[in-house]
C-alpha cells in the first residue's frame, strides 16, 4: 500500500525532475494560493500608485527580484547540472533541435530582461531623484547605460548555464549541494513571481465568451501569454526534460487553472476552485 506513494515521492524529488516538480508546485499554487497572492499584490499596487513609499519600495525589490533571482539560480546550478548529466553521457538540449534553438535563444531573455530592468529604473529612480530623474540626462542616460551593461552581464550568466563548465567552480560553496539546493530555491522564488503577474489576468472581470470564435479567439491568448510568461523562468528545466512527453502536458497543467478561470470569465469576483 505504501510502495506506490514512496515511489512517486522518489519520482517527484529527483534531482533530474526538478521541471515536474516545479510544474507540480505552480500547479498547486495556481489553484489554492496564488488568487490570493495576486489579489495582494493588486492592493500593493494601488497603494504605490497612492504614494505608499513602503508599497513602491517593496515593488522596486520585487522587480529586482525577478532580475537577479534567474542569474543566481542559473549560477549555482551550473556545475552541478552539467556533472549530472555527463555521468549519463547526456547534454541540456538548448540547441539540439530547431525547436530548442528557438526557444532558447538569448534574444529574448534579453529583451524581457530590458523591460524589467525599466521597471527597476523606474521604481527606485523615481524613490532615489524623484520627478528630477526624467528630467536630468545627466542622471538617466548614466542610468539607463548601467542598466544595460548589467542586463548583458546578466543575460550572459543566464545563458552561460547551458554551456557545461571546463573545470570545476573555485569556489568551494558552488560545488557544495547547498548551491543546488539554493539555486533550485531562486528558481522556484522566480516562477511564483512570474505567476502573480500571469494571474492578474483573473482580475480583468472578463464575463464568459459570447460565442464559438471569441472562444476561441480568447483560448489561442491566454495560450500564447502562457507560454510567454512560463517558459522564461521555467527554462532552466526545460533545457533537461525538453524530450519528455510529459513536459508538456504538466507546464499545461501548470497554467490551466488561470487559463481556465479567465476563458470562462471567472473575474475578481470569485474563484472557481
């Protein structure tokens, strides 16, 4: 009786189904936690937006957050990723397949990292200068000139993650399983964050599809956005169980409790779980 649960346990908190795992989580926490942490959030919004500097502040750093937690994750996995998997004589598959190279490609990352860095700027340059920001170049050009250097730096450390090592990290900690664990912590921390703003979308107060095509219509969205929003910080992942069949079905099982409560018009209102 207790044979199949242990062996899913085993399963599910395998180094190598970290992705599942993941999957897993969002899936749990889309359903039970995540209204609301988003309904939360919303009000720290409109806090900040009233001039709340503790609620701009705690905006700022979550938008930091999304920007530094990728690259920590990514660099403390590395190793330890990469070792794994040339015990069994495999490789993350980032460049494989077309697919793969598509996927993958840095370009955007990046791009999604500029419009969080703008965010950060915005944020803490507005809390740091004021209004006096936009209106000094000789603060916002620097400013903006830093942000980008530190996104290529940073989308640099993302995506140097695929590549395997040369030689062993220096630093005794990146070659502890401590750095695993802490990274898959920041990579987890990073998807809850990304999930929160997937699933204001909830709070639109869309009413049901009026008929078959804006059904449609709105199914082939919520799809596309999905896929958007997961797939950044769900890669890291990706890159290992890209092949498996059931990689797909659980990153759409993931999302399928917000896409389900925006396609049937289930708004602020309530909850359909």
């Amino acid at each position: 009786m207790t044979a199949a649960p242990a062996n899913l346990k085993s399963i599910l908190f395998a180094q190598t189904n970290r992705g599942l795992l993941l999957d897993v989580v969002v899936f749990l926490a889309n359903v039970f936690l995540m209204h609301l942490l988003t309904r939360l959030f919303l009000d720290l919004v409109r806090q900040a937006t009233a001039g709340d500097e503790v609620a701009q502040y705690t905006l700022a750093f979550t938008s930091l957050g999304m920007w530094i937690l990728p690259a920590a994750g990514a660099v403390m996995k590395r190793w330890h990723v990469h070792r794994r998997l040339q015990g069994h004589d495999q490789k993350l598959a980032s460049s494989e397949s077309g697919l793969a190279g598509c996927l993958f490609n840095p370009i955007f990352y990046f791009c999604l990292n500029l419009v969080i860095l703008s965010a950060i700027l915005t944020g803490f340059g507005q809390l740091l200068f004021g209004k006096v920001l936009l209106d000094n170049g000789a603060i916002f050009i620097p400013l903006v000139f830093l942000g980008l250097i530190l996104t290529i730096v940073q989308t640099f450390l993302i995506y140097q993650y695929f590549s395997p090592p040369k030689k062993p990290p220096k630093s005794e900690f990146l070659r502890s399983p401590r750095s695993e664990m802490l990274g898959d912590i920041c990579l987890f921390l990073n998807m809850i964050l990304f999930q929160i703003g997937w699933n204001t979308l909830t709070f639109a107060g869309l009413g049901p599809p009026s008929g078959i095509l804006e059904f449609a219509g709105r199914l082939f969205f919520l799809c596309f956005i999905a896929l958007l929003i997961y797939f950044p910080p769900r890669m890291f992942y990706l890159a290992e169980d890209i092949h498996r069949r059931r990689t797909w079905v659980t990153m759409l099982l993931a999302n399928s409790p917000v896409i389900l409560r925006v396609l049937f018009g289930a708004g602020s209102g309530g909850m359909m779980y």
